[in-house]
C-alpha cells in the first residue's frame, strides 16, 4: 500500500520566519483580501509582532507598542500573564484530561462553580463553549425553552451580539445581515429607552424574551442612561419576559464591577461572557442562568442533552486557563484597578475634550470601556469651507478616526481600536492591568497629535502613506 504524499507544507518553524511580504501575499490569496485591504489602509500590514508582553507587543525590531486595544476587550490581563501561562504549562505537563466528553471533568465543574460564586443572585447553572456568539446563540435557546409558547425577542438598535444564525437576528446591522435568512419574530426597540420597550412588551404578547448589552460596544461604547437597567428588570418582571444580558465586551470587571448591570444592583435571568474569560490565551464563553430558568428548560434527563456540551464545550486546558484568570483577577485587584484607572482615564480625556472642543466631539464609557467620538471632518474645519464639506461628512464618517489612529500607530507606537456603527468613535479597552503611567502616555501622544489640527493630520497620514512608513518625525 502506498503512503500518503505529504503535500509541500508550511512547518512552525517556517512559520515562525515568514517576512511581511509573504505573509501579505498568504492573506491574499488564502484568507480575506478585503481585511488586508483596511489593514493597509492603517498601515498595520508592515508590522510582525514577535512577542507580546504585558501592555505591550513587541515587533521583529523590538519596537514595543501601547496596547490601548486590549482584543476589544478580550485582554482583561495584558500579554502573557506570567500565572495565567504557569497554570497552562503545568497543565500540559500533567497531561491532564483535555476534551471532556467520556468523563466528569473536575476543570469544567470546578469553573461553573466559580462563575456562579462570582454571579448575584441565583445566577447558579453555567454552560460552557467557545466564543461569544456561541453563548448568546445558547442563550437565546435556554430562552426560548423557558419562555414556551412566547417565543418572540426584542433587541436594541445598534446592538451586536455575534455573527452567528441567532446571535446575527439581533444583531443590528443590515450590513452584516446582508442577505443571510433570519429569525423570525424579532422585534427592535431604542437602546436606553424604558418607555419603549413597555409599548413593545404591552403591543405584544408573545414576547418571551430581552436580550441587551448592558453597554453597547458596537455602537460607539454606549452606557444605558441612569435608571434604564433597574427600569427593564421591573418591565421584565411585570411582563414575565426573560432577560439576557449581553456582558461578553463589558463584562468581567471592565466596567469597575465584575457585571456592568451591578452598577444598578440588579440581576438579570440569563447573563452571557467570553472575551477575557480565557485569560487572553485561550478561546472560552460562558452563560449563567439562573437555576429555574436552566431546569425549566434542561431540567429533566430527557431533556438534558438537547443543548448539551459540544465538542470543545468545558475543554480541559480551557477550563483550568479561565480558573487561574478569575483568581488572578481577584488576587491582584485589576476590578478595583478598571474603577480606579477608568476614572482618571475618563478625567484626562475630559479636559482634552475641552482642549480640542472642534475635534472631539464627546468622551463616555464606565471604567476602563471608553469611546472617544471625534467629530465629523466638516465641524473641525474654518466656516466658510465646513458648508461645502457637510455634505460630504457621512461618506467621510470615520476617516478622521482612521488617520488618528493610524499616526497614533506610526508616530507614537500607540494601538486603538475603533466600532462597527459609529465609525467616528475610537474605542479604547486598555488590559485592566493599566497605570496612570501609561495613560499619560497614552493621552499625551494623542494631545500632541490632534495638537497638529486636522489639517496637517490629514497631511500628514496621506504623506505617510504614498511613502509607506513612518510618517514625518513628531515636533
């Protein structure tokens, strides 16, 4: 019999030297063109990180950058937490049980329980799996099973919950819906609007279910207003809906508390999280519901099984990466630290906002989730030309942020990110191991740019760009 020809395969070791080129031309003809397309437009595509470190990655040339991105939330402890990679390396060289679907696993079983010591109330029954999408999509399924005969769900206008066939119903986006078949019975309410959601709730009675990011991430990082999350758990209850919160970006401690809805001391039935749960090494999403709800559902033998664990649900390594992360997190106060820092985050971006009032348009978020929305191009410009420019400003909505960004990258080795709906607003989920240090940092690069005007910011990242590198020297 004849062996199998091993084709002419890439090896780690290969990998691991691949220079810019070859990698650009690999994501070209192998993975998203379009995604290198808007890397290049930020200038992204020069970079190769070698290693990453606390605050910090670190490129072939030692070149170390802020990491003011933080995964879009998904590096609650910076790079390479030096416990969370200890508990792995042991881990793997204990050959512990790693997928765990023949056997009790003592790691899954002994996460649920923490996340359910962590949650209030009686938030008691978790579910394991791989991503956000996939614990709002199992989410909306232990609703629909609770709720019976109920089975419609309202969501908020600019919300995203994922990208999945559920999770994507809700998601308010007509581009990334596109053409995809959705779920029925939906029904969309304004974010932070109490009063509509009750008309919504009285208009229709088979409304079984609400499901609302506690602080919309997408939409330009969005707090509800004051009052808004103790007014839906009240409609929630007078209605007998259930609702979900959405905590996979503004969940676990970003906000000051590990649970943004905890700022209104309330309890929702069905919470959902990911991102930071994996220690930022590992892919993991949760949900915790609470024990009526789940039995009601998933209660009986017969019934048990139907949404049950997946391959990769409650996987070994995963399992124990997301115990030593809620410990650390404890252990080292980053929740105190995620109040602490966001406040004076929020007070420096504040009296910048004040510095620059034609550039920045409004700073908000709770703890350390913050968007900065910049203004439309056409309100920084002098009076007689911003009329000629308005109309143009929604074609040209985020370009600012684009070239904010991107000099902040060039010029002063600094990383942001930006959101899906409001594309003027730059996001910025720093790991929750952030310091004053590197908040000065952070916010002195950015007052030094936008100390240019937009003018020479525009200038200036069209320069850097047609000579692709680095932009003109700062000063």
């Amino acid at each position: 019999m004849n062996a199998t020809a091993k084709p002419a395969l890439i090896s780690v070791e290969d990998a691991k030297r691949l220079d810019v080129q070859r990698v650009q031309d690999l994501m070209q003809k192998h993975m998203n063109p379009g995604q290198l397309h808007f890397l290049k437009l930020l200038g992204f595509n020069r970079v190769l990180i070698e290693r990453a470190e606390g605050m910090y990655y670190i490129d072939r040339n030692g070149r170390r950058i802020l990491d003011f991105f933080g995964g879009f939330g998904s590096l609650a402890f910076g790079h390479n937490h030096p416990r969370i990679l200890e508990a792995r390396i042991r881990f793997q060289e204990e050959k512990r049980q790693e997928i765990a679907m023949a056997f009790m696993s003592q790691y899954a079983a002994a996460l649920s329980y923490n996340l359910a010591a962590i949650a209030p109330g009686d938030l008691d029954m978790a579910f394991l799996c791989v991503s956000g999408s996939e614990a709002n999509e199992a989410a909306l399924k232990l609703a629909e099973r609770a709720a019976g005969e109920r089975r419609t769900v309202v969501y908020t206008e600019r919300s995203f919950h994922g990208k999945t066939r559920a999770a994507l119903s809700v998601t308010d986006s007509e581009f990334y819906q596109g053409s995809f078949e959705l779920l029925p019975n939906r029904v969309r309410v304004p974010f932070g609007d109490a009063a509509a959601l009750e008309a919504a709730f009285r208009r229709d009675r088979s409304i079984g279910t609400f499901i609302l990011e506690t602080v919309q991430g997408g939409a330009g990082i969005v707090p509800g207003p004051e009052g808004y999350l103790k007014a839906v758990r009240e409609l929630c209850d007078r209605y007998g809906v259930l609702w979900l919160a959405d905590e996979v970006q503004c969940g676990y401690g970003r906000t000051g508390r590990f649970f943004a809805f905890e700022h209104e001391a309330v309890v929702p039935d069905i919470v959902t999280l990911a991102k930071s749960l994996g220690g930022g090494k590992t892919a993991i999403g949760a949900y915790i519901a609470r024990t009526p709800i789940f039995m009601k559902a998933y209660g009986s033998p017969k019934t048990a099984m139907i949404h049950g664990p997946a391959t990769f649900s409650g996987m070994g390594e995963a399992c124990c990466t997301a115990i030593e992360a809620l410990n650390v997190l404890y252990d080292e106060g980053l929740i105190d630290n995620a109040a602490e820092q966001g406040t004076y985050l929020l007070d420096r971006l504040n009296q910048l906002q004040r510095k620059h009032p034609k550039i920045i348009k409004e700073v908000r978020g709770k703890g350390l989730m913050v968007g900065l929305e910049l203004a439309d191009i056409s309100q920084t410009l002098p009076l007689g030309v911003k009329h000629l420019v308005s109309v143009l400003d929604e074609r040209l909505k985020g370009s600012l942020c684009g070239f904010v960004g991107a000099l902040l990258f060039r010029d002063y080795d600094v990383l942001v990110a930006f959101t899906e709906y409001n594309r003027n607003v730059i996001r910025l989920e720093p790991p929750l191991i952030v310091g004053r240090a590197e908040i000065d940092r952070f916010v002195e690069a950015l007052d030094d740019l936008l100390s240019r005007g937009v003018g020479r910011i525009v200038g200036d990242y069209v320069k850097a760009t047609l000579r692709g590198g680095k932009s003109e020297p700062v000063g």
